[in-house]
C-alpha cells in the first residue's frame, strides 16, 4: 500500500504498477531490438555477399570472353611460325657460328 497522500491511494498504487511494470519489461524490448537489428544487419551482409558474388561472377566471364577472342583473332599460322622461332632461339644456330669462325681461325 502507499504512502499516504492527497491523491488516492488506488491511483498511486496504478501509478507505481505501471511503472514497475514499465521497468521490468525494458530488458526484454531492449534484446528485441537488439535481435531485430542484428537480424537485418546480417540479411543486409548476405545481400551484400550474393551481389558480390553475381559481380566476379561477370569478371570471370568477360575475362573467359577475352581470352577466347583473343585465341580466334590470331593468325594460327604466323602465330606458330613465330612461336617456333622463339622456341628455338639461336642455341644451336650459335653454336653453329661460333664452329665456322673457330675454323676459319684454323685456316
């Protein structure tokens, strides 16, 4: 019961009912709120993941596109011609040269 005052005893006794009650439920609105934006701050990540994902999804095939025109637009022939050159550059043909003037040292 409270204390005696010039309001009604009932009224105060509403009155501090309704704050306790205030009280007590404070916690639990706080952890809902804290769940509920912690619940849209993860759907915001996945979002975020998946649009990342879709994005070096599209990198991989424009790369993939590139290099395939890259391989058509070629010459295949010069392009082999020129890569046998390159492959075969000059150790033989040196040694080649490097025989001739030894001999002709020789002579």
């Amino acid at each position: 019961m409270a204390f005696p005052t010039a309001v009604n005893d009932q009224i105060t006794d509403a009155v501090t009912q309704s704050n306790v009650k205030v009280v007590g439920e404070s916690p639990a609105f706080a952890m809902s709120s804290i769940y509920q934006t912690m619940a849209h701050s993860t759907g915001i990540l996945f979002e975020n993941a998946v649009s990342a994902q879709q994005q070096q999804n599209t990198l991989s095939q424009a790369a993939a596109n590139q290099g395939v025109m890259q391989i058509y637009s070629l010459d295949t022939t010069a392009a082999a011609g020129a890569t046998e050159k390159v492959a075969q550059t000059g150790v033989a043909d040196n040694l080649t040269s490097l025989l001739t003037v030894l001999n002709a040292f020789r002579g």
